[in-house]
C-alpha cells in the first residue's frame, strides 16, 4: 500500500483540535492499514517524529429517514502522538 493511500483526511473536530494542542493529531486511515504503516506515512508526508501511534474503529450507525433505514459509513481513526518539539499545521498540509 501506498503511503499516501494510507491516511485518507485529518478529523477536523472540535476535539482533535484540543488534542493538537497537547502534539496528538487524530486522522481518518484506510481500514486496513496497522499502526506501522501509519507510523511511516505520517512520518514520511509531515517530515516530524511520531512517539505512538493509537488506533480505534467507528462503526456505523442506523439512521432513520422516512420510513427506511440506512447506515451511516464506518471508518478507521488514528491518534498519533508527536515527540515534543514537532507540529503538523493540519490545514495547510492537506
């Protein structure tokens, strides 16, 4: 896989945003990839160190509209720690 096929956005939420604050920059990544290849793509695209990598999973959810249901799409999300003295200015890289 790719490395830039990897990490697909950055989650610009109310929370990463907080978390970027304390060097932690929440990513959505491609439902196969593991801790090591997000650890080389960050590290390779952003040009910093990355201390840990925390990887967690959204399932979807059942929405109503009308009178059928639908799901909402799951995705992969990624936490990924920076050592002290590195930044990733989210919304100028992307």
């Amino acid at each position: 896989m790719i490395r830039s096929e990897v990490l697909i956005r950055p989650a610009v939420t109310e929370k990463s945003t907080m978390l970027a604050e304390k060097g932690k920059y929440v990513f959505l990544v491609d439902k196969n990839a593991n801790t090591k290849m997000i650890k080389q793509a960050v590290e390779d695209l952003f040009s910093v160190k990355v201390k840990s990598v925390n990887i967690g999973k959204d399932f979807g959810k059942r929405k109503k509209v009308k009178y059928q249901f639908s799901k909402t799409p799951a995705h992969k999300k990624a936490i990924v720690t920076l050592y002290p003295g590195y930044k990733i200015d989210v919304i100028h890289n992307v």
